[in-house]
C-alpha cells in the first residue's frame, strides 16, 4: 500500500512539471503570434531588428604625417667682433634683447696700455636683428678674433631635426608640417620643410631637416621644443571612415550602408587606403551621403533590420 502511495505522489510531480513546462512554451508562443499579428506577418517572418548608429559618409581630407620633435633656432646669427687687437670693454651700449641696426656701436674698447693713452675704439653690429649674447662684462680683455656677442634674426625661426634613415622615402622639399608647443596647449602653428641635408650622418643613420615655421609668430622664441607633425602623404575628396568600423565577412572587407527606404542593411564590400591613427580611408565600395554603420555594426548581416537611433558625420 506504501510503494503505491508513493508511485501516485511521484507521478504527481511529473505531471505538475510538464504541465509548468508546457505552459512555459505556450506563453512563448502566444508572445510570438501576438507580436506577429501586431505587424500583420506570419511568426516565421517577425525579424530581430537591431539598434544601430550611423555615419553619413561625405568627402574628406586625411593626412599622413610622420612625429618628430625639434629645437626651434633663429634663422641667422652673426658674431660680434671687436676692430681692435686687444682691449678692455670700457663701456656696453646692449642688452640681450635689445634690437640694433647694422653699424650700430653696442660696445667701446679702450686699448690704452701703461704709459700710453689711446681713444675708445667702437665695437659695431654687422648687421640688423636682436642681441641674443653678450656675455662679458666691463674690463673683459678682448681680442680682434674674440666673439663678444650675437646677432640674431628673431622674425624668422627655423625648426632643426633628424629622420630616420627608413623614413627618408616619405621626405622631399615644401612639405607642409604643423608645430605644437608646451607654453600654447592646443594651438597649432604652421611650419614648412625648406631644406634636407645631402647625405646621412653614418654615426646615428639620420638624416638632417630644417623647417621655417611662417607666417612667423612673435610668440614664438628661439631655444623652445617644437613636436613636429610633418605630412607626408594627403588624400582630398575621399571618404574617411573610423578604423573599427570595417568588419570581416567571408574574408571580405565590409561596411554595412542602411537602406532608409527599408530601414535595412546592405553589406558592401571596400577596399581600404590609408590608415592614419584611427581613420581608415576607403578607395571603392562606399559613396557620398551613404548612412554607414560605425556601431551595432557586429552581429548584423546582409538583410538585416535596423533601428537607427543616431546618425554622426
């Protein structure tokens, strides 16, 4: 009587769990059969529809630089030196800073010796621009073949640097670059590359480059450090893409356009250009005013609904 008792306790079990189970399918199924009659389409052709943002491809520039840094130098600088074959300074006329015209007296020299009285000899700029060195003082001796100072040209700076011997195919004359400096955060200053040393240095297998940084910039100075963006390689009119954007499909490289007339999905096979940081140019497969997905874009496939819920450009 007990094995019986406990034969109809089991069986109740069972039948409460398949009955639970069964109920489970058939809220499933009328889920899907209302939400097929809610679209006026059969359960088989109810469709996932995915969340997607959009790019709308239009025309662009994209440039390939290369990254060095540099030290900023004055264009010119002349030396200063003294007429007479030894003297004391008797008398500076200069400052750094200060600027003078060519023939200027910025400094006497008297060559008096004992026993002898002789008239200060002037020391003259050889030419126009600002005293960037002048380091003696009153009563220095100095000499016919001694540098007292500088003179600088301060209007125009030039930007000296080296190149790696692997990148010299990407250097030629004219290029235009873009200068950042610490002491101006987010500011950009042009600069262009006017001339190239005609051989490497064997030692450090470099090549040597000079940049002038025009229209020039007062508030640029002599001895800052520039970061150099020199562009080697610019493609105009051309579509730019983020670089994630492009996924693989039968080892084809794809975008996904968005049909808005179907608010579906056509996967487009492209062929890529170049990649500078995180923008991907693409050559063919692609065209103006296409809606491009740039995110959701992994789980779609050809055909596919989508919900645009942003579109970027």
């Amino acid at each position: 009587m007990k094995k019986i008792t406990k034969l109809f306790a089991a069986g109740m079990i069972l039948t409460a769990g398949l009955s639970i189970v069964f109920t489970g399918c058939g809220n499933k199924e009328a889920k899907a059969k209302a939400k097929a009659a809610k679209t006026g389409k059969t359960e088989e052709q109810v469709e996932t529809t995915f969340a997607v943002v959009a790019y709308k491809a239009v025309p662009k520039t994209l440039d390939n630089y290369l990254d060095f840094g540099g030290n900023v130098e004055t264009a010119s600088s002349v030396d200063i030196y003294p007429d007479v074959q030894a003297g004391k300074l008797s008398k500076i006329n200069v400052k750094v800073g200060d600027k003078v015209k060519k023939d200027q007296v910025v400094a006497l020299v008297d060559a008096s010796k004992a026993g002898m009285d002789y008239q200060s000899s002037p020391i003259k700029a050889p030419v126009d621009g600002t005293i960037t060195s002048f380091p003696f003082t009153l009563g220095t001796t100095v000499y016919a073949s001694m540098s007292v100072g500088k003179i600088s040209s301060t209007g125009t700076l030039e930007i000296k640097t080296n190149v790696a011997e692997r990148f010299i195919s990407r250097i030629q004359k004219n290029q235009r670059a873009s200068l950042t400096f610490d002491a101006y955060p987010g500011e950009v200053f042009p600069a262009k590359l006017v001339e190239i040393d005609p051989i490497l240095d064997t030692n450090t297998r470099t090549l040597g480059i000079k940049l002038l940084q025009t229209p020039s910039d007062s508030r640029l100075r002599a001895g800052m450090y520039a970061r150099i963006k020199l562009i080697t390689d610019s493609k105009r009119n051309t579509i730019v893409l983020p670089a994630n954007v492009i996924v693989t499909r039968n080892e084809q490289d794809v975008v996904y356009i968005v049909d808005t007339m179907t608010n579906t999905v056509k996967a487009s096979p492209v062929k890529k250009g170049i990649k500078v940081d995180d923008k991907q140019e693409v050559e063919m497969g692609i065209a103006p005013g296409d809606l491009v997905v740039i995110k959701g874009q992994a789980l779609l496939s050809d055909g596919a609904k989508v919900n645009v819920v942003s579109i970027e450009e």
